[in-house]
C-alpha cells in the first residue's frame, strides 16, 4: 500500500525526503501506511518556486491532485504553508 504500492522504494522515499530537508526544511513528523507528513521549515518563497516544488511533488506523489488540489497551480498555492502532507490512498 502507500507509495511502495505506486512504485516509490523506500530509498527513493529517503532521496526524496533528504532534498527536501536540504532544500526547504522539511521534517518528516508522521508517516503511516497509505500517508506521510512533513512539516517544513523554509518553504518556497515566490510563485515560480513554489510551482516547480508542486512538479516535483506531484511526481512523487501524484494523488495530491485527485485529493487536494484540482490544478497544479492550486497545489503550488498551498506549498507556502508549513505542513505538507502525502497521501497514496
């Protein structure tokens, strides 16, 4: 289940997670078996950062736009916020 169900081995979970930490602060608080939850320190500061981190997001995890955000620049309009959450369900 989760993202090893969509394909993401767990390096690649943990190569994903170290850019982000390295890049934007991110944390890793909560991970449980279909979600995964981080909060973050710094996060985009500007428009076109914050639309190339939704990119990146949406490829690691690509139901964020079936369940939280219906267009990549709504899902960029919430990474200004310092929780980001995952969910492969």
């Amino acid at each position: 289940s989760g993202g090893e169900g969509h394909g993401i081995s767990g390096a690649e979970h943990l190569s994903v997670l170290h850019f982000w930490q390295e890049a934007y602060g991110a944390d890793l608080v909560s991970l449980g078996l279909e979600t995964l939850e981080c909060l973050v320190a710094e996060p985009p500061e500007d428009a076109r950062g914050a639309f190339e981190l939704a990119v990146q997001q949406y490829a690691y995890c690509p139901h964020l736009m079936d369940h939280l955000a219906p267009a990549m620049g709504a899902l960029a309009a919430t990474l200004f916020g310092r929780h980001w959450i995952f969910d492969w369900t």
